[in-house]
C-alpha cells in the first residue's frame, strides 16, 4: 500500500510506457487501453480483460517525479482513490465495481463528476465572485468581479486589475448584488 521508487530519472513518457507496458504480458489477464494524465502526477487508466475487451476498473497511478528518480503509488477505485481528476470518459466506459466495493466507488465517482461540473462553470463578464479559500494581500477569500473572459481572464479586485486562471475559480461561489 506504499509508494514504489526506481533509482533512474525519467520523463512523463517513460513512465507510461513503463506502466502501460507492465500490463502488456502474458503474466497478466488485463491490460490497460485507455489511459490519460491529469496534471503532472496523476495516471490515470481503464483496466481491461484480454479475453473479453470488457473493462474491469478504473486505475490511478499517483506518480512522483525527483531529480534523480521517480516513483508511484497505484490505487483503483475499489481502495480509495481521492484524486478527482479522473477524466469522465472512463466513469461512462467502465461499471460499477460488483458487490461490497461498490458504496466507496459510487461516492467517489460522484466527486468526480461534481470536480467536473465545477471546471465547466461558465463565467459571464460582471459576475462577483467570492474567491473561496484564497487570499489577496490580508483578505481571505476576497471577493472580484471579472471584466474579461479571453485570452486570459481578467477581474478587479478594488479597482485593481488582476489576472486570475480557471483553476483559481474551482472553488469560487457567486456572490449575490445586495
């Protein structure tokens, strides 16, 4: 249930031809076929049967990049991923897992559908919006409204102009004309 380590550096690439070719022996009765990156250190993959092609569950790979070495820690939705980057995609091609494992797996799939339906959020020009779990200088959680959407999304804070990114409004709430 730790973290595995090699003693060798390696680029984003490597390390998934690492691991996707680790499923591709005959050792093994799955394979991976459908495979994706959310950011730098999460993998994620669609395990399968070979004999049937039908899929079995969804794998991460939390993956942890070093100078001089990297290293992973694989969990699939029956243990207890939390990541929610997961893309949705994978959550329409696979069941749910059969049995005891399904209340854990069933919660998690649906925090990752409420991750995704908040990246989706749009944004209209003038909305005020409650940064939640921000800060701008001693302000937490200050409240901005955004004058501009594209190319890069622009907001005033006090009359101020700041560029913030989608990422920053993740967790963002509205925030009601009084």
């Amino acid at each position: 249930m730790g973290w595995s380590f090699t003693e060798h550096p390696a680029a984003r690439g490597e390390v998934t031809r690492e691991f996707l070719g680790n499923w591709q022996s005959d050792r093994t009765p799955y394979y991976i076929k459908e495979h994706a990156w959310y950011g730098r250190s999460q993998l994620w993959g669609v395990l399968r049967r070979k004999d049937t092609d039908a899929p079995v569950c969804i794998v991460e790979w939390m993956v942890s990049f070093r100078r001089d070495s990297w290293g992973y820690k694989d969990l699939d939705e029956s243990v207890g991923p939390v990541d929610v980057g997961c893309p949705m995609r994978f959550l329409e091609l696979v069941p749910l897992p059969p049995g005891g494992d399904q209340g854990y797996a069933a919660a998690w799939r649906e925090r990752v559908r409420a991750e995704h339906a908040k990246l989706r959020r749009r944004w209209q020009v003038g909305d005020r919006v409650k940064l939640v779990g921000r800060r701008i200088g001693m302000e937490s959680a200050p409240v901005v409204i955004i004058t501009r959407l594209k190319p890069r999304m622009l907001c005033e804070y006090y009359g101020r102009p700041i560029v913030i990114t989608r990422a920053v409004l993740k967790n963002a709430e509205i925030v009601k004309e009084e």
